[in-house]
C-alpha cells in the first residue's frame, strides 16, 4: 500500500512496483506529507493549500466604488467596470481643474452617474448576493466566481478588480498538518 498519496491510496502487486511508485513522485509537501511527480506540482499544492499568502474575496470590495477603476481609453471621462468592462461616462465637470493632455477637462462622476453604477452592479452582477466571507486562494478559481457567480467576462479590467478584492493572510507554518 501507497503512503506517499494519503487522500487516494493505491495498492501494488509487487515491492517493486510499489518503490519505482514512490520514487516517482518525490516531491514531499512540508505540510501534509503528500508527494508529487514534480517540483512545480508541490510548490503549486503548499502554495493553494497551505501558505496562503493572499486570498481573494468580493467582501474586499467595501463599496461599489472599489468595482471601478479609470479608463485606459478615456482618462478623465469615463470608469470601467471591473466585473464586464463596460464604460460609464462621468458627466460632472470638477470645478478649478487644468485641462488634461488634449485640452480635456477632468469630469467627475455625478450622483446619477452612480446611480447607474450602483443599479449596472446589482443588477447585471449581482453585487452583494454571493456568500461574501467565501476566500479563494487561488486567482483562477476566484475568476471562475466572478464569471458563474458574476457574470464576469475577463479582459484587461479583470485584474483591477482582482487587485480590489486581494487580501493579506497569515501563512502557516511548515511542519503543521493541518
């Protein structure tokens, strides 16, 4: 019997099958005692499941401001939504600014804007609805959230959104089986 993989154990025939086995997989996590095939596989494993250095969670995300950041397309004009992409213009004029490059004036968003926002985020992407204290500690796995949970779409905004909902945690320490 396999001690190297404790969540599925596998049975040999002979020793011999059981040592080339073993000798397969020797990369041990210093956590559990499981072993992987490769170095990647193990860093991969302590780094999802036991480290966590970093979560993501949709309760970082304080207030819907946090779901939007400035366009790359037009600064000073217009947000971008965090979850889809979408571009809500900001209508307000800020009083006593300088002109940015191109002669533009920086506008700010006005209280319908966020009402737009506000009612886009609730509406489309259910702002609010999903367990917010559920972490995820791996990036792809919170993107899968966002797009069945979300209706998210990834793009060049995903990462802002990403960046928002980003947590610190304390790490374990090895030796720990937890």
């Amino acid at each position: 019997m396999c001690e190297c993989c404790p969540k599925k154990p596998k049975k040999f025939d002979t020793a011999e099958e059981l040592a080339a086995h073993e000798a397969e997989k020797q990369y041990e996590c210093n956590y559990c005692g499981n072993r992987f095939k490769n170095k990647n596989e193990a860093e991969r494993h302590q780094n999802s499941l036991h480290v966590r250095r970093h979560s993501w969670s949709c309760s970082a995300l304080s207030g819907y401001d946090r779901a939007f950041h400035e366009s790359t397309n037009r600064p000073g004009e217009a947000d971008v939504c965090g979850y889809c992409g979408d571009e809500f213009a900001r209508t307000g004029v800020t009083p006593g600014t300088g002109a940015l490059s191109g002669g533009v004036l920086p506008k700010r968003p006005t209280d319908q804007d966020w009402d737009e926002r506000i009612r886009h985020l609730q509406e489309v992407h259910k702002f609010r609805e999903c367990n917010s204290s559920k972490k995820f500690y791996r990036a792809d796995h919170f993107r899968q959230h966002l797009k069945h949970s979300h209706a998210g779409t990834s793009g060049k905004w995903t990462n802002m959104l990403e960046n928002a909902c980003l947590m610190d945690e304390d790490p374990a320490q090895p030796g720990n089986r937890n």
